[in-house]
C-alpha cells in the first residue's frame, strides 16, 4: 500500500516516523502539485489536500484524509463525493485553542487592549484614555454550536455571561446555553453583545452574514470570526465599522487572505486581525499527527475510520 503525504503541515520529519510506525507502508512526501500527482498515480491513501487533478491522477485512491479541519479547501471535494470514498479530517486538537483565542478577543475588544499596547509602545501613561466594558452579563452569540462552538461557550459561562447558539442541528449541549434553529439567525444578531461566527464555511453559510444580517447588530455589539472567512462580507463589515454602527470587529480568518492593503480592518482602532493562526499550538500539531497514526492503523486492519466527513455537507 502507498500513502502520499501532500502536505508540510505537520512537518517534513513526519515522514520518517510514518515510516517508523508502518514499515510495511511505501510512503511518498509530495509538496508541489507536479510531485503530487506523479506520487498520486499508484498511491491508496492521500494525506492532505488534493485538488481535482491530483484526485483523477489518483484513480486508485480509496481514502483521502485532510490533515486540517475545515474541508472547504479539498479542491476535489466533489469528486470525492461522485466517486463515494471516504474523507475524513483532524477535527478536535484546533477546538481548544481557538476557543482561547476567541475569548482573547473578546477580552481585547472589552478592554481596549490595543490602545493599551500602544500606549506601553509609546511610553505613554493615559489611565482616562479607555472606555472598558464589562463582559459578565452581556450576550455572547455563537453561529455555529460544533466542536469550536461549544468551547467558546462554556469559557463565556465562566466569564459570566449569557450565551446563545444557532446552529442546524447539534450532535451536543452545553448547560446553560440556548440553542435555536437556523431560522433564528436573525434573531441572533438581535441580541448579542459579542456575535462569534463558528461556523463551518458551506454553500450555506457562504456569505451568509451580509450587509442586512450586520445591520441587525447594535451599535455596542462586536463581530468575531473564528472560523472561516467567506461567511462574513467584509466589505459590509467595515463599512460599519467605520460609520461606527458596530463596536469592534475581531478576524482570525478572512477572504481573501491576508486582507487588501487599504482594508480597514487593519489600521481601524476597534479591529484586530491575527493570520489564521488561532489554532497553530504545539499540542494541536501532535494532536493532528496522532489522527493521522490512529486513522492509518484502522485503515490498514480493516477497522472504522476516525473523524468521517460528509462531503455533501462540508463537514
């Protein structure tokens, strides 16, 4: 059997311990499309993200495992799904530090920790320059309730505030937390203090939040993508933020990435951008190495694999 790793996510040295764990395994490292689809041609499992021309070349492919989280970016999703075989992906090592990550932009936006940070650069000492506000009480929304949802609220729990879900359909619950149906997103928007979008990027939720949707917010509300970008449109999104009809605005993801040059989201005193990183911990790498091992060694014996994908559904 030939595995082909597609990708340096997890780092090049990973072969070598593919290898070690499965010496009875041909592995091939491929990271230019050109290596990816010559390795491809024999290959059984696929290690990354493949495109459609990868995929074809690959006509003996019969499992292909994204070593990320988010599919949206399996260029050969669909023919994955004509063609029936298995996609799975590395779900759950990213769930906890991108919660952290959430709530240390909440805290940021609350406590104007950018004008903070400036002021140390400067060495300036301006204690009646801020206007903090209390996060205990006020309302989080979270659009999406998955994995990532799901560790956002119980840190908000314990921040003391009230936190609110809409999601299609929850496979958990949170105690404490309101969970309302999709046809309530409206609604969402309505009432939070802090909307977290953590949600998947689908055919659905692409673009979802438009100019109407931010238009429900309150003036005192904040935006934070954690997800994906493409679900937000950003053009609405600063242009309210700029005409100051929301507070603050907080993105780990955006599209395209990074954001223009002259995106406001960049120089704006209530926007903070960080590069698609909120996940990239140690602890999650590993995390991701570990699926991968356990996967192929139920692969290889037959059994059931881990983290399935429904590529009709994008996650």
């Amino acid at each position: 059997m030939k595995v082909v790793l597609g990708s340096d996510h997890l780092g090049v040295e990973f072969l070598e311990r593919l290898r070690d764990t499965f010496p009875g395994t041909e592995f091939a490292l491929a990271l230019s499309p050109d290596d990816m689809v010559r390795e491809s041609a024999d290959a059984e499992v696929f290690l990354g993200w493949p495109t459609p021309e990868i995929f074809q070349a690959g006509s003996g492919l019969k499992w292909v495992h994204c070593i990320g989280t988010g599919v949206d970016n399996v260029g050969a999703l669909a023919d994955i799904a004509a063609a029936g075989i298995p996609i799975t992906n590395a779900r759950g090592p990213h769930v906890e530090p991108m919660a952290d990550h959430t709530m240390l932009f909440l805290l940021s936006l609350a406590h104007n920790s950018k004008k903070m940070l400036d002021d140390q650069a400067k060495g300036e000492w301006d204690a009646l320059g801020f206007d903090h506000v209390e996060v205990s009480g006020s309302v989080m929304g979270l659009y999406g309730f998955g994995m990532i949802g799901r560790a956002i609220a119980r840190r908000a729990l314990g921040f003391g505030m009230n936190v609110i879900a809409v999601d299609p359909g929850p496979d958990d619950e949170v105690a404490g937390v309101q969970v309302w149906g999709v046809e309530r997103l409206d609604d969402l928007f309505r009432a939070s203090d802090w909307l977290v979008v953590a949600c998947p990027l689908t055919e659905r939720t692409r673009m979802s939040v438009d100019a109407r949707r931010i238009g429900l917010l309150k003036r005192t509300s904040s935006l934070i993508v954690i997800s994906r970008g493409g679900i937000v449109d950003e053009g609405a999104l600063g242009d309210a933020l700029v005409a100051g009809r929301i507070a603050g605005v907080a993105l780990d993801a955006t599209d395209p990435e990074p954001p223009a040059a002259d995106s406001p989201f960049w120089t704006h005193p209530n926007s903070l951008i960080s590069s698609h990183s909120s996940a990239l911990t140690p602890e999650m790498y590993e995390g991701r190495r570990q699926i991968v091992i356990e996967n192929l060694r139920h692969y290889i014996d037959g059994g059931e694999l881990i983290n399935r994908v429904d590529p009709v559904k994008g996650y």
